[in-house]
C-alpha cells in the first residue's frame, strides 16, 4: 500500500510543489501558520508516507492532508503547507508548498493534499502544518525511520544520515558519489517508452523511474565523459543528444521526454513496419562511427514491444571493434515490473523496493539474459513465442494493420526478449533486468567491473 501511494503521487504535479525555507523567510512563515486567538480551527488528518528506496537510490518519504470538504460552504482557493523535518542528531529543515483548489485530490469526503521529500538513513521528527485561505489551520505530527531493508542491503545511499532534500522528480546527478575507479568513455542510450504495453504514453511514473534510473548510473560510474541519446523505438527517432552530457542538462532530458507527441504516429513510421530495425541498427552504428567512440555503451529503458529477433544483414556482429578500436562493452539495463515479470499485464510498475525496511524482494538478483543465466528466486525467460503481428509505430500493445511481418521479429511475451536484448547479444554483449533499485545496484557494479576502459 505505501509503494501505490508514492507511486499515485507521483503522477500529482502538485506533490513536487515544495521548496526549501531559507533562514531569512522561516520567522515570517511561522507567524502566518500560527493559530490566532478565537480562530476556527481546521478540521484535518494526515497520512505519513512511509519512506521507500527510489530508483535513484534516495529515500522518497511524505504527507497526504486529508481535509473534509464539509467545511467548504463557499469555494476556497487552496492550502499551503509547512513542514519541519528534524533530524535526531542535527538542525531542522523547513518546506513550505502551496496546492490550489483545482490541483487538490478528491477522495470520498476529502480534499487530500499531497507532499513529498528525500531523506538519507536515520531518525526524524516531522511537525506539519497546513493552512487554508480563511487563516484556518491544523497541526500534525509524527516519526519517521529511514533504513534499509534486506532486498536492497546493497544499495549505496546518495544521501547522508540525517539529511533532507526537497522533492524533485528529476534528480541532477550527484557526480562527486562516482567511484574512484580509472574512469571510462561512457555512451547512455535511454529508449523512452512507457511502462505498460497497453499504453502509449509516458507517465510522471514512468519518467520519474527511468531518470532515477539515469542518475544512479551518472553517479556511480566513473567516467571521463558521457554521451546521452534520449530515443523512442517506436516514433523510430531521436528526441534528445547530447555528446558531452552535463549533470546540469537533467532537466532538458526530462523536458524533450514531456514534450513527445505520443498521441499521434507519423504516417512515415506506418509505413515502414520494420523501420524500429532499421532505425535502432543506425542507431548504433552511429555509435560504433563515432569520432570518439565509447569504451562501454548502455541501453536503458523498459521492455520493448519489439520482438527478440534481428536480421542479421541489419547489424552484423563486431569484427574488430568500435572504430578499428578494441571492441566497445555492450550493456542493456532492462526494466521490467515485478508485476509484469510475474506475467500480469497492464502493470505500471513497483517504483521502489524498500518501504520503511520492510518491503522489497529478498534475494534478489540480476538476471543475464544474454547466457540465460539467473539468479536464485528468479525464473527464466520462457522461450520466445510469436506474439501479436505489430507495425513500426504507434501504440505498444498493438500493430500495424495489412503487414505480413515474420513471426521471429513480432511483439515479445511478458518477460521474453526483445529487439535491444536481441541487438545486444549480437554485439556479444549483456542484458542486465532489474526490477528494484537493489537490482540496479548490482547491475551498475557489474557494469564498472566488465566495462571496458580507454
């Protein structure tokens, strides 16, 4: 219950509409979330969000306000919120966020006003207070503990104990956190495509988990530079490049992926109902042509509706390497739902393992898909069936209409290849699947182990 409750706020712009109280504003804030003499109070409930382990390897923790609609005769403009977040050994950090009548959530009889924030392990004191535009308010408070769980024992904390930080779906990456091993040319290719097969849109959920994805590998791989390819397998091109990626350039990813037009499919992509073949066998050769090819190159992204075949006249295996250079490491990080690699389809996801210490998967592992090769607690792929014919574009669960498409290159089954997997393999590299961020974890140190270096 506490993992669907990030995860429904998540899709709530107004739980990232916090900010950081500087010293200077804290006095007059008080004063304004005071109760006044003789003032009516304000009838509320809250609800903790238990703190649970992001992908991004930071503790996501919060409040959901329940406020009756009751006390609502006439209309109201909104709430604002001040929250006070004491550590056990250290000085209190204030957020204030403010939620307009439009943005709120109605749940049964209430108006439910969301927040959310990072923390690193410990203990906090948490003193919340909301406020609504008649001067009402009402006080809550509360305790939270932050610790890791068993499943994600591995996972290295991005945060110190005792630290706060504000809410933002989009986590510039940390790169100070990078270990100290001799660094490496890094190429990130990031397919954004939504989580579900049945869906055609990226959700907040989606993109919040595969740019927590993205940070967490910025962070912990060292590396002497990196090239970022943002692309859509499906809309067969490339939304966002950047050949020297720069922390500060996150929210640029974040924005290229919102503003895709996933609605609607060029009728050019229709047309060519192999074209994700072609387009993803250019995509790297792209990276093999490179002036400055990369020493280790990573795909990240979701399980592609794309079939687990490829031709091999579209992308023949290495001979000798990127660019008469050793051989680049090929790596695929693959996303799949806990849900969704039980066989349940339409699932959206588990956005975190680690709730409060007690969620999360135990023993979890990181399957090699490339040997076929698993962990304990984890089963392997079935083998490939034939799937539904598809088209070069369009939704993810469906596909193209009057193609004769051969049945090895048609839409895999929960939890078998796909297309990257299948380019992969072909350039003798491996596909690491990850269900939590325990599993990222151990496919990043992985990756800094096997990676090639210049």
């Amino acid at each position: 219950m506490r993992r669907a409750a990030i995860a429904l706020l998540l899709l709530t712009p107004v739980a990232a509409a916090q900010a950081l109280v500087t010293a200077g504003e804290l006095p007059r804030l008080q004063r304004i979330f005071t109760s006044r003499s003789g003032s009516e109070p304000l009838a509320c409930d809250v609800t903790p969000i238990t703190p649970s382990l992001n992908f991004a390897f930071r503790y996501l923790a919060g409040y959901s306000f329940h406020v009756p609609q009751s006390q609502y005769q006439a209309s109201s403009r909104g709430w604002s919120v001040l929250t006070a977040i004491t550590p056990e050994a250290g000085a209190a950090t204030y957020l204030v966020g403010r939620t307009l009548l439009s943005d709120a959530t109605r749940s049964g009889m209430n108006f439910d006003i969301h927040g959310l924030y990072f923390l690193g392990e410990g203990r906090y004191s948490v003193e919340s207070t909301i406020r609504d535009d008649r001067n009402r308010v009402c006080r809550k408070q509360w305790q939270i503990v932050v610790k890791s769980s068993h499943a994600n024992r591995a996972v290295p904390p991005a945060l110190p104990r005792n630290t706060v930080r504000q809410f933002s779906p989009f986590i510039s990456p940390d790169i100070k956190i990078a270990d100290h091993g001799p660094p490496m040319r890094l190429s990130i290719l990031l397919n954004a495509a939504a989580f579900s097969t049945f869906r055609t849109t990226i959700r907040q959920y989606d993109r919040t988990v595969l740019l927590g994805a993205l940070t967490a590998l910025l962070e912990r791989l060292p590396a002497a530079s990196v090239r970022l390819v943002v692309f859509s397998l499906e809309q067969q091109r490339e939304i966002f490049r950047s050949e020297h990626f720069a922390p500060s350039d996150t929210d640029k990813v974040g924005d290229a992926m919102r503003s895709m037009q996933q609605a609607t499919v060029d009728v050019h992509v229709l047309e060519k109902p192999l074209g994700h073949v072609d387009f993803l066998a250019g995509l790297i050769d792209r990276e093999r042509d490179a002036p400055n090819p990369a020493d280790t190159v990573v795909f990240l992204g979701p399980t592609s509706r794309y079939g687990n075949k490829i031709p091999e006249d579209v992308l023949p295996a290495p001979a000798s390497g990127l660019a008469g250079q050793d051989s680049a490491r090929f790596f695929y990080v693959r996303y799949e739902s806990l849900r969704r690699a039980s066989g349940m389809p339409g699932s959206s996801g588990i956005y975190s393992a680690d709730a409060g210490g007690n969620g999360g998967r135990s023993g979890t592992t990181v399957a090699d898909e490339t040997t076929g090769q698993n962990g304990p607690g984890q089963h392997a792929p079935p083998s490939p069936g034939t799937g539904a014919g598809m088209g070069g574009g369009g939704g993810r669960g469906g596909g193209g209409r009057g193609h004769s498409i051969d049945p090895q290159l048609a839409s895999p089954g929960e939890g078998q290849t796909d297309i990257i997997t299948a380019a992969v393999a072909r350039l003798k590299g491996k596909t690491l699947t990850i269900h939590t961020p325990g599993d990222l974890a151990k496919a990043i140190r992985r990756i800094d182990k096997q990676g090639l270096r210049p």
